[in-house]
C-alpha cells in the first residue's frame, strides 16, 4: 500500500523546488552553541548528546512503540545527515533544536495514551506535550540555553511536520526536521533534500529496523479517524478515514472548509 503519494514525479518536483527554494532566515548564534557541546556517534552519524537530548530520547522511548521508537530515531538521524551535507543549513540549524524536535515529534500518537487529547488533532497533541517537556526540564535544569524561542520553534516543527507545502517555507530547522521525517517513508526516493545516499539508509535502518513503518502508520490514522474524527476532517488524513473507516465520509459532511464556504452568507 502506498503511504504517502509524493512519489509521484510531479509531486516531488514541486516539493524539490520548494526546498531548494528555501531559508533564507537569518544565523541565530545557535550554531556556535552547536559547535561546542558533546556529540556522540550512532550508526555513524554524529549528533548531539546533552542532557535534554538525552532525557527526550528518554521520552521518546517510554511513549512509544517499538517501530515509533525506530522511525523517531531514524528521522533524527537522517535529518542530520541531510543537514550536515549542506554548510548553509549547517550554520543555521541548533543541532538540539533538532535532535528533541525529531525526537519527540510523534508524541501525539503515544502508546500511553497519556499525552493524546480527544480534541486536537496529533500534531498538535505532540507539539504541546514537547512544549511541556522543554518546560520541565528548563525548571529541573535539565535544559541549557532554551528560551521562548527555541521551544517555538520545536513546536512548530510538530505541528507542521505534516505539511510539506507550509513547512518548507519556515525556519531551516523546521524544514529540515520535516525533510529527516520525510525520508523516513520512502528513504532516498522521498528525501526532499535529494541528498541522503542507499548507504546512508541502509545503515540506519540496519541499527533502527523498520518493523511495519507503513502499514503501522496507516492503522494509527485510521484509528484518529475513529475516536477523533473531527481533528482529520480536511487534513492529510482524510483520505485513511475516506478509504478505511465506516462512515467516516458521510459524517464529515457539514464540518469540512468547502461547506463553510459554499454556505457563505451572500452579499
Ligand atoms: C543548501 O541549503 C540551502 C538552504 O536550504 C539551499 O538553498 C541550497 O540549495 C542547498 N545547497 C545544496 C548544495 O543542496
Ligand atoms: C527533568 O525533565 C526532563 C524533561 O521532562 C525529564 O526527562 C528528566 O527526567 C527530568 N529530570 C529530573 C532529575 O527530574
Ligand atoms: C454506519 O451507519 C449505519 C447507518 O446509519 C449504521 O447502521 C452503522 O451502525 C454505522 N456504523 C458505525 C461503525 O458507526
């Protein structure tokens, strides 16, 4: 089953062009903090390893299942591979900011069920539950150097990283999260950067397996679909509910863009 239809040629022009096209959003001084702190090497990349990266790797694993684990560390990875190939987005992008980004951006789906709302679509969900763990641990002191800025920027990476046609046009690393999680899919043939090799991939998805990366994903937004119909009425995740789910399409009827529209009150 295909997952995601941005292999298709078109598609996947428009978000190459989109990416090229992308930050040209000002140094933030973070770099040079990226620069300094302890890094470490897994499955050959290196990537940061402080005490909030590691406490979110931490959170990571104690919200999810065994393949959500793998995809959050196989996004991270990727990302930072794609990253540091490319100076520009090198110097722009805090490597911390990053790393808790793509490690927590799934937390919307948790396996606790702890962090999910009944009200608010996925993304959502995790970008909020990120928000409060960078709070708790700037109060533990955990977390250095984070202020208001950085956490926004870690949820808007969350909310958005569903959406390739908003989140190439942000921040550089809100882009480069989502183009990391994005290669997760499909490996080269869906990294928006085109630069992650078969080597690269093979070599993470050897330390983090796949397990059932597609068909898992599928059922979890089928379930959102379920039990919240309402947070993926008009989102990517319509067409799961459209295919999947019974009755999901004539109870959408009402509450989508195009009827608030179409029923605009007239001049
Ligand atoms: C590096 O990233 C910048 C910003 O996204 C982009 O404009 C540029 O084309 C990239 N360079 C290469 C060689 O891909
Ligand atoms: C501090 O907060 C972080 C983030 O919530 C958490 O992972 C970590 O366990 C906390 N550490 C202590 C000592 O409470
Ligand atoms: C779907 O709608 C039909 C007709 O209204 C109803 O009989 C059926 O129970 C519904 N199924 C679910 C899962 O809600």
């Amino acid at each position: 089953m295909q997952l995601l239809k941005y292999s298709s040629v078109a598609t996947f022009v428009v978000l190459l062009a989109t990416v090229n096209a992308l930050p040209h959003v000002a140094k933030t001084g973070l770099s040079a903090r990226g620069s300094n702190i302890p890094t470490q090497v897994i499955a050959g990349v290196t990537v940061p390893d402080t005490p909030i990266v590691k406490a979110a790797q931490a959170y990571a694993r104690a919200h999810s299942d065994d393949m959500t684990f793998n995809h959050v560390m196989r996004s991270w990875l990727f990302g930072a591979i794609i990253i540091n190939k490319n100076a520009t987005q090198r110097a722009a992008i805090d490597p911390e900011t990053h790393a808790v980004a793509a490690l927590l951006h799934d937390l919307g789906w948790d396996n606790t069920g702890e962090l999910i709302s009944e009200d608010k679509r996925f993304e959502v969900d995790g970008a909020i539950a990120a928000w409060n763990f960078i709070d708790t641990a700037i109060l533990n002191g955990t977390a250095h150097g984070w202020d208001e800025n950085r956490k926004q920027l870690v949820w808007d990476t969350i909310a958005l990283h569903t959406t390739p046609t908003i989140f190439a046009y942000k921040q550089p690393v809100v882009a480069m999260t989502a183009v990391g999680i994005f290669s997760d899919f499909q490996g080269p043939n869906s990294d928006m950067s085109h630069t992650l090799t078969w080597d690269e991939y093979t070599r993470v998805t050897g330390a983090f397996p796949r397990h059932d990366l597609g068909p898992s994903v599928s059922k979890i937004i089928c379930g959102f679909g379920r039990t919240k119909p309402a947070t993926t009425y008009d989102t990517w995740m319509m067409p799961f509910g459209d295919r999947y789910v019974e009755n999901y399409t004539q109870e959408a009827k009402g509450h989508l863009a195009i009827d608030l529209v179409q029923g605009a009150l007239p001049n």
